[in-house]
C-alpha cells in the first residue's frame, strides 16, 4: 500500500514499482518508463494547481505532459481566458501546441535529422488533491476533434492519469487514445442512392425498437439528408461539405454547413440541435442522427467522420448512449448507435 499524504507528495519518498498499471489494453511498461510517467503525472498535477492558485477563470486546473516519439517532452496547462470557448484551451492542447512548436524550432536548426512528428503519451493531471483522485481523466471531444488524426498521432498513442477507482489505492491508468475515437475503418461517402444496402447493427436495432423507428423512417431521413448535401452551394471556401438530419419527437430537422471561412463555419449537426433545443424548451431527447460527410481520401485527415465536438456537446444531456447514428458510407448505409460510434465517452460518463 502506497501512503501519499498531500497533493505535493515527495516523489522520493513513493515505491513507484508498486504502483499499480491499470489498462484496457495488454500493457507492458518498462520500470524506467513507469518511473518517467509518475514523475510527469506529478509535475503536471502541481503545474494544474498552481493554474487555478493564479486564477484560472474556470476554477478547474488541468495540465498534461506529453512526450513525441523523438522522446521531447512539453508541459502544457488549460488555459481559459474568458467564458468562450474560442479563447479556451485545454491542458492537452497546450502541451500538443507546445511541443509542435519545440519540434518546428529544432527542424528549423537542424533540417539534417527531419521533421517527424507525432505523440507517443500523453499524461494527464488536474489539480484535484491527490488523495481525491478517483476517476481517470481523458481527453474533452473538443480535444479528441483535433487528436482524431493520423498526422500527429497513431495507434500507439497511450494516455496515462493517475486514478483511484473502486479500492482507493493509487494507480496509473493507461488508455490508448483509439479506444476513446469514432470508428477508424469506416469511409463516409457522398454518393448515394435509394438502394444502396443498409446495414442495421445488433444495438442499433435494439434502438429503433425503442424509438419505434421504421425503416420507412430511416429511409425518408437519409433523402432528405441526401437532398440537402446535393443542394448546398454554401461550401465552396472549404470545400468540404457536411448534411446532418435529426429526429426529435415526430419531426425531423435538417441542415448543411455553410463556410465563413475557409476554417470558421456553421456545423450543421450543432446548428439542428441548437434549433430544436429551443422548440423543445431545452427538453430536447434525440431520437436519430442521419450524417453525410464528405469522402475523405487522404488517410492522414479525417475529417468527414461525424463532429466529435457536436456530439460531446449533446451528450452532456440530450443524446444517449442508444441514439441512432445512420451513416453514408462507400458502400453501404450503416445503421448504428452514437454509443458504438464513440463507445468509451459514453461507458465511462465523463463531464466536461
Ligand atoms: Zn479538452
């Protein structure tokens, strides 16, 4: 049993070989990297106190330690200047942006070794007392909208909290970043046609039991989603173009995105709840998402995949686990559930 006594543990002082790894995945860590993780973790969790001592607006500190597979490591904190979410960034974030900057820098001085840049861990604090930590912490889906790339990370990519779960005793808890990504295989499409296949998962059918969802349904969410990505003229600075529908109560809405700018628009699935958010007088319980993404060649960017920040924003109250989620793929419709698509968020209900 490890006996830490305050938030500013003397790292001396703890048998970090005792410290148990909790993982998902089978992972093994040498004793010398295990060391190096606590050692982060702890630094991390005094620089995110020290955050919220010097007035972070939010009151919440939090602050990640991450380490590129050149073996850098750059400490980041959140920062949140004002309540918007535009002049907000995330511990993790910071880091990343940190240690981008680090690796463009060295480049710059030393072109001979390259540029080749990815994250290998990512360790994350907040300023909660040590003794208090229970749950492990995670990226936000603010956070997991940019982590959600090949470009700077990859399979391997591992994220490490410490965490208190179930017997009080203090752990490191290791994730690998896919496990808390929307699905990786499938590939949205733009085309489609009345008769291409649909394919119905075994929990999607659960929910359309639920939600008493026909496929004649189904069918008239996908035309109008379909009606309203062909139709969109209002994508032409970013090219890329999205369509979403929802179905609240007996109504459906739809929307398509529109660019202010080649990087600033309107995401249409956020735009459709926000609308029914007020019809609804904030009661609002979705039923099914239909989402047209654009196809998306380069495997490095995946960006037509459903808006990870839309949904980490109706998840907080207004979608479940059991919310449908229909999908135009390459070759097929895919009927499935928002609980599928982003499995771990929902298992483990964190709050942003
Ligand atoms: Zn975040």
């Amino acid at each position: 049993m490890i006996k830490v006594n305050n938030s500013l543990i003397n790292a001396q002082e703890v048998d970090i070989t005792q410290i148990p790894v909790v993982s998902d995945d089978t992972l093994e860590l040498e004793a010398d990297i295990k060391s190096e993780i606590f050692y982060r973790l702890l630094e991390a969790h005094r620089l995110a106190k020290i955050n919220v001592q010097m007035g972070n607006i939010t009151n919440r500190g939090f602050a990640t330690y991450v380490c590129t597979n050149k073996n850098v490591w750059s400490l980041g904190t959140n920062f949140n200047n004002t309540r918007n979410d535009i002049s907000s960034v995330c511990g993790e974030r910071s880091a990343i942006l940190s240690a981008y900057n680090h690796a463009l820098v060295s480049y710059m001085k030393n072109p001979q070794n390259g540029f080749d840049f990815k994250i290998k861990y990512l360790c994350m604090s907040s300023n909660i007392d040590i003794n208090e930590y229970y749950d492990f912490i995670v990226p936000c889906e603010d956070c997991l909208s940019w982590l959600n790339t090949n470009r700077c990370f990859d399979e391997d990519t591992t994220i490490f909290s410490f965490v208190r779960k179930e017997d009080g005793i203090l752990k490191i808890s290791a994730t690998k970043l896919v496990k808390l990504l929307p699905y990786r295989t499938v590939k949205t499409s733009n085309f489609y046609c009345a008769d291409k296949k649909i394919k119905i998962t075994k929990f999607a059918n659960d929910s359309l039991a639920k939600f008493a969802i026909t496929n004649d349904l189904i069918k008239t969410m996908l035309l109008k989603t379909y009606e309203a990505y062909k139709n969109n003229s209002l994508t032409k600075i970013s090219g890329q173009n999205i369509a979403a529908s929802m179905l609240f109560d007996d109504e459906i809405l739809t929307f398509s995105k529109l660019d202010w700018t080649k990087r600033w628009f309107v995401e249409p699935l956020e735009y459709i709840c926000a609308q029914a958010m007020h019809k609804t007088e904030g009661k609002l319980q979705i039923k099914a998402i239909c989402y047209f993404g654009d196809e998306y060649n380069n495997s490095d960017i995946k960006d037509g995949v459903v808006s990870v920040k839309t949904l980490g924003r109706i998840r907080q109250k207004h979608a479940s686990s059991d919310t449908v989620l229909i999908l135009n793929l390459e070759n097929e419709i895919l009927v499935t559930t928002i609980g599928e698509y982003l499995p771990k968020k929902f298992v483990q209900g964190y709050k942003i």
